[in-house]
C-alpha cells in the first residue's frame, strides 16, 4: 500500500519562503514522477510542479519563477520550495504520485499541509 | 492552458437517485499517443481527493461500480446510478492531455 505523509511550517509571513517535504512509503519510488499540487480555500486545484527519481522537473509555467522541486532518493522523499510568498500563495498544499504513465494523473495523495501567509 | 468546465456547480440528489456532472475542456483531450487523459476525483469533506476513474472510463480498484465515466473529444460525464450517503463530497475533473488541469468542482449534497 502506497502512502504519502508530508510536512513543513504553516503559517509564513509575506517574502518568505515555503518549504514543505513528503516522504513515500511502498510502492517503487524510481518508477514513478511526484508532483506537488495546490488548493486556495474555496477555489479548484492547481498542479505546481513534478520531479522523478533522477531529479528531472517540470514546473507550472505560472509559478516556474518562485518554485524548486528537489528529491532525496536516499529518503524516498521529495520537497517543494516556493520563494518570496504573498497571500495568493495560502492554500492546502498536497503532494501526490504522479503523473501515472496509465492516466497521466495522480493516484496517491499526501494528508495535506495548510499553508497561511499573513503579516 | 486548457480549461476545464464542470456543471452543475451544485448538486443535491436524493439517496438512492442518479446524479451526472457534466465536464468540458477548452481543447480536444485527445493524446498524440491516441489516448484521452480525462480523470474524475472525489474529495470528502477533510480528506484528501482520491482518484475514482482515468482515462474516461476506467475506474480504479475498490471504486465502487456504480460510478461510471463516459464521453470523448472535449464533452465527459461522471455518473453516480444510484447516490448513497459517502458520496457527499466535492468532485473534480482533470486533464492530463495538455500538462494538468482540473475544473472547479461540483459539490455533491443530499437533498
């Protein structure tokens, strides 16, 4: 059984940045892309970014300018970093396995961490 | 970027009653690899969304049967044949065609 369990601060203040890293358990992590994916409150959801095991990434290109997705592979971990934050960027930040070669979705989601920027 | 449009926004359903939500993308969804990359996901109220089917019509292990995907080119539907109580909850569309994009939502409630 595939499991996704992440982590990172939760409430940033605008400027900085956030910072959020999610450990996989089962499952092949070398087979697979991991993505991040976001979900303003009240609003749809947003796909931030995707790396694999070789540390090959593809970002959103409205986002591409603040964020860095890096792996561990030693850890079956990968992070997300997104810099210089406002209020646009509070949402549940989710990561995900995926994109899948079968649907090109995502087919196991991390808990979900809330992300607040406020002053 | 392809949008992906889904109506109704809100549906309440009798338990027990069909409910269908409609989902159109802004391009054609269909893949250079001939495949089209249209996925349906429910999201529970405090949960996480979890995918229910891919490729159109594909449903993933433990979904259960009565929910089904239909459609082609840029028009999709989810149908729900008969709506039991754990299936309140917001659902999404998605493609994956042209990089990801998913619709609004359509709020699923119990009349």
């Amino acid at each position: 059984q595939v499991q996704l369990h992440q982590w990172g601060a939760g409430l940033l203040k605008p400027s900085e940045t956030l910072s959020l890293t999610c450990s996989v358990y089962g499952g092949s992590f070398s087979d697979y892309y991991w993505s991040w994916i976001r979900q303003p409150p009240g609003e749809g959801l947003e796909w931030i970014g995707e790396i694999n095991h070789s540390g090959s990434t593809n970002y959103n290109p409205s986002l591409k300018s603040r964020v860095t997705i890096s792996v561990d592979t030693s850890k079956n971990q990968f992070s997300l970093k997104l810099n210089s934050v406002t209020a646009a960027d509070t949402a549940m930040y989710y990561c995900a396995r995926g994109p899948t070669a079968a649907g090109h979705d995502f087919d196991y989601w991390g808990q979900g961490t809330l992300v607040t920027v406020s002053s | 970027d392809v949008v992906m449009t889904q109506s109704p926004l809100s549906l309440p359903v009798t338990l027990g009653q069909p409910a269908s939500i409609s989902c159109r993308s802004s391009q054609s969804l269909v893949h250079s690899d001939g495949n089209t990359y249209l996925s349906w996901f429910q999201q529970r109220p405090g949960q996480s969304p979890r995918r229910l089917i891919y490729k159109v019509s594909n449903r993933d292990s433990g979904v259960p049967d009565r929910f089904s995907g239909s459609g082609s080119g840029t028009d999709f539907t989810l149908t729900i044949s008969r709506v039991e109580a754990e299936d309140v909850g917001i659902y999404y569309c998605m493609q994956g065609t042209h990089w990801y994009t998913f619709g609004l939502g359509t709020k699923l409630e119990i009349k």
